[in-house]
C-alpha cells in the first residue's frame, strides 16, 4: 500500500490506517466526501488508498480464491453457507 498517505492533520497514515479506510469505503459505498471526512482524510486520498487495497488483494489473492472444480467441493461450499 501506499506509504506517502497521510490524515488532514498531517499524520502519515500506517498500513492499518490505509486498509480500514479502503475496507470502510467499500463496505459503505459511501461518497469519496463523507468517507474523507469520517476518517480524517482529504477526499482525494480515499479512491487512491481504495484502488491500491483492491490492487493488492488482487495480486496477492488470487493464490487463496478459486473456484470449485468438482461437484462435490461445489456442494461442500454451498453448505458452509
């Protein structure tokens, strides 16, 4: 993640403080306004921030998300549901 995001106050934003901001933003669908706002950002920084968090998920999740290949793994997902 982006290591030069900071808070309107001037604070360097950590790794945790990127990812609970993409993870609000896309829980919330809420504007790129209120979002900065809520959390102590320019509104600018919340769809940089948000981009970057999917892009990393992206990249580094794709090895732990596939689909079920058989039948039975098909049905043994659907009844974790």
């Amino acid at each position: 993640m982006q290591t030069h995001c900071a808070f309107r106050i001037g604070k360097p934003m950590s790794l945790h403080d990127q990812v609970a901001l993409a993870l609000r933003r896309l829980r919330s669908g809420s504007s790129l306004i209120t979002t900065g706002d809520s959390s102590g950002t320019h509104h600018s920084m919340v769809p940089q921030v948000t981009w970057t968090f999917v892009e990393a998920i992206e990249r580094m999740g794709i090895q732990h998300i596939k689909w079920p290949s058989t039948e039975n793994e098909l049905m043994e997902m659907k009844s974790m549901f």
